[in-house]
C-alpha cells in the first residue's frame, strides 16, 4: 500500500465507534503529520478517546450528520472524509425508523453536500452487506446511503470532490456484533442462536482499516470496494467461544438473513476483479476512468458472492486467534 496520508487533515464521521478507534489508532502510528478531525454526538467518548489519542493529532467535534451546518463547518479545509457515522442496531433501526433515516439517508447526503461545496477531494463511505438485497430498514438505509455518494460524483464533476464506497461483513467484537453478545451469555451458562445453519462475512477492525485505505488510494469515483473475505459459521463462532455451553436456538428474528450477499449478479455485471477486492463500478455515463480498472478481469457471468457459497472459510481452529 502506498497511500502518504502524512500530510492531510482527515474528517471522520462517527469516528468515536469501533473503526474510529482502529483507523485513529492506525493514522496516528503511521502518519504522524496527519490531522484526523473525530466528528460524532458522544462527548463522553470523544473524552475517552482524547485521554487515549491525545489532542496533538486529534480534534474532537461534537455534531450530528443530520446538522447540515455544522458538518459543512467540519468538512472546511479537509483533504479526506471518511463517513463511518450511522444507526447500525437493527432493532433500533425497526422501531425508530425515522430516525434511522434522518441518520443514515439524510445524513449522507449532508456530508455529500458539504464535501463538494468545500471542495474535499476524497470522500468515503462505510457500507454493509445489509445493504445488499436489504431484508431490514437498516440494510435499506444503507442501500440509500450507497446510492446517494455513488451519484454524488454527478454533482461534483467540474470540482476535485470523488466520492466512493466501501463495503464489507461483520466487523469482529465491534460494538453490538455476536461476540460480545457471545461472552456475555457465555458466562451466564447460556448461548442463544437464532439458527444453525446462519453464516456470516467476517472481516477484523484491522482489515476494515486496510479496506478504506484500500479505496481511499485506488478510488477515482463513484467505485464500491467489496474486500474478499472470509465467512464463518456462527455454531463454529459458538464453539470457539464458549465450548460445551449449552445453546438455545430461538429462531431468526425480523429483518435477519440467514446468508448474507456482497456482491449480488446484477452487480457482477459491472465490476472488476482486482485481486484482494471486487470493485462495483458505476453505471452512469459520468464514470470516471481508472486504468487499473479497465484492464481488470470481470467476475465469471452470474457471479455471487455469498457468505455461504464462499471459496475461503474461518475454521474452529483459526477463530481464538482471531477473537484476541
């Protein structure tokens, strides 16, 4: 990876959750010329993160990317934005739906706007596989979200502002996934799987941050980077996590798959296979060339790619080193 963010003053939406705090703690160790600005609504956890971080690199900015006005005001002078913040609990999303969309709709569309009128040159968003075929307002939400900054580039096109997505599985023991959950209820005596058979993308913060550096380094705009990676079984989770524990299977809930899709047919028509990623590349008459891109072989015809049709898979064995 060749990527110098040395010398760049970096926007982070949502930079107080758990890719926040990986990608921070990457930049910083890296590039210590860079400025990241954490952009989120917890001052509480901005606190946590300046007795970690340090304010030398960091500034905390409190806001919400429903306030048109202050991340307009966030995004001035900024080389970078990264859009990581987002109402990602399903059942949250469910029951408040409004605010699920004023958050993750709305909100990605005031960070669109602010970027290109303050002329940002990089702008990219963190997606889901909820977001693919979404059975969830989540997953649709998210699905909006992808939409919004692919187009964006449409609106940018006489600025320097490209935008582009990232989009990937279940990010391992972030705040909210299956393994906390799991070591909760481990140490209660009891594990409750919604299915046996469920099977899930599964990526470290470690490689999410690889991911968006990835993007950030390769975009030209409009482009959606899906990394390869493995899946895993969550029984195999289970197993790894709380051996002999006895599980409860209680049933899917609403709005849960039982696989999960980043890269559907429709989708392979129109992307290329780079090697450690696939990249969906936009369909509208405004692409932006890439001469990496053009060169790429495309997926075979009708290619899916599906956490349980997977090529490459998380063992029992593999799973404690991971969990670490």
């Amino acid at each position: 990876m060749t990527i110098d963010l040395s010398a760049t003053t970096i926007l982070l939406t949502g930079g107080t959750g758990s890719f926040g705090n990986a990608f921070v703690e990457r930049v910083l160790n890296t590039w210590p010329g860079a400025v990241i600005r954490v952009f989120s609504r917890d001052e509480l956890k901005q606190s946590e993160m300046r007795a970690r971080f340090g304010d030398k690199q960091v500034r905390y900015l409190v806001g919400d990317v429903r306030d048109k006005d202050r991340i307009y005001r966030a995004a001035q002078g900024a080389d970078i934005v990264i859009h990581a913040a987002a109402m990602k609990q399903v059942p949250a999303c469910e029951y408040n739906p409004f605010e699920a969309v004023r958050t993750n709709v709305l909100g990605a569309q005031n960070v669109v706007d602010s970027a290109i009128d303050a002329g940002v040159p990089k702008v990219l968003a963190l997606s889901t596989d909820k977001a693919v075929n979404p059975v969830n307002l989540y997953g649709a939400t998210k699905l909006c979200a992808e939409k919004i900054f692919v187009q964006g580039n449409a609106y940018a096109a006489t600025s320097v502002t490209r935008m582009a997505c990232v989009r990937y599985g279940n990010v391992v023991g972030s705040r909210g996934s299956v393994v906390p959950l799991f070591r909760r209820q481990a140490d209660e005596g009891r594990l409750t799987i919604t299915d046996e058979r469920m099977t899930r993308f599964w990526i470290s913060l470690d490689q999410a941050v690889d991911v968006v550096l990835y993007g950030l380094e390769h975009m030209s705009g409009g482009e959606i980077f899906v990394p390869k990676i493995p899946s895993m079984r969550v029984v195999d989770l289970a197993e790894a996590m709380a051996p002999g524990v006895p599980r409860e299977i209680i049933g899917i809930r609403a709005g849960e798959k039982l696989h999960e899709i980043l890269l559907t047919a429709d989708e392979s028509r129109h992307t290329v296979d780079a090697g450690d990623a696939y990249v969906i590349l936009p369909e509208h008459p405004w692409r932006f060339n890439h001469p990496k891109w053009e060169a790429g072989a495309a997926p075979a015809d009708g290619f899916v790619y599906s956490s349980d049709g997977n090529d490459s898979w998380v063992t029992t064995e593999q799973l404690p080193d991971l969990l670490k």
